[in-house]
C-alpha cells in the first residue's frame, strides 16, 4: 500500500533552473522546446526555438500522446507551476521531460 501511494505522488521529471536548463537544452539533440502557456501569451513573447502547446486546452492530453518519446521536452510557461503540471502530466505517458523553474523570467539572457 506505501508503495502505492508513493507512485502516486512519485515525480518523474525534472525540474532545473535557468543555466542548467539553458545549457542541457542546447547539448541534446533531441530537445524539444515547449511553450506550454496560451497562444496569446506565446505572441507576447517567447523563447527562441520554442513550439506553443497550451496546457490549459482540452486538446493538451491527446497533444502529448502524439509526442515522440525519443525526445526530450523542455517546457516552460510564465512561473513554473502550468509547466510543473504539463511536465507532470507528459511524464504519466512516458515522455522524458525537463521543467524550467521560475517560468520564461528564470530563462538566461
């Protein structure tokens, strides 16, 4: 049963800071950049290279099951915590995922 449990709150992705996140994304060659905030924030404004995919779309799971799981996905959105989610919920269909902590602020200039 604490096994269970623990699965249940059991994280399976990472989550890195700004540098680190910066520098893992540019030496994987199979790195993905995703925008997961709305599409009006990513015209607002992006990082360079980033694809957008809305976590907050009904649409947003059966995206992530298209996903290649050969990839590795760096996602972000404005604080963390939507890319915390999205990171959470790719993890669950198997996709290697990398979370920017602190969101598109915490991205090195």
């Amino acid at each position: 049963m604490i096994k269970f449990l623990q699965g249940l709150f059991k994280k399976n992705y990472e989550d890195c800071e700004g540098t680190d996140f910066k520098s893992r994304l540019l030496n994987d060659k199979h790195a993905v950049l995703l925008d997961v905030r709305s599409a009006a924030e990513f015209k607002s404004g992006t990082i360079k290279g980033s694809k957008n995919s809305n976590m907050m779309s009904p649409s947003f799971s059966t995206e992530i099951g298209k996903l290649d799981p050969a990839k590795t996905y760096f996602v972000f959105c404005r604080s963390g915590a939507r890319s915390g989610m999205a990171a959470k919920m790719m993890s669950k269909v198997g996709l290697k995922v990398i979370n920017l902590r602190g969101g598109i602020a915490a991205w090195p200039k």
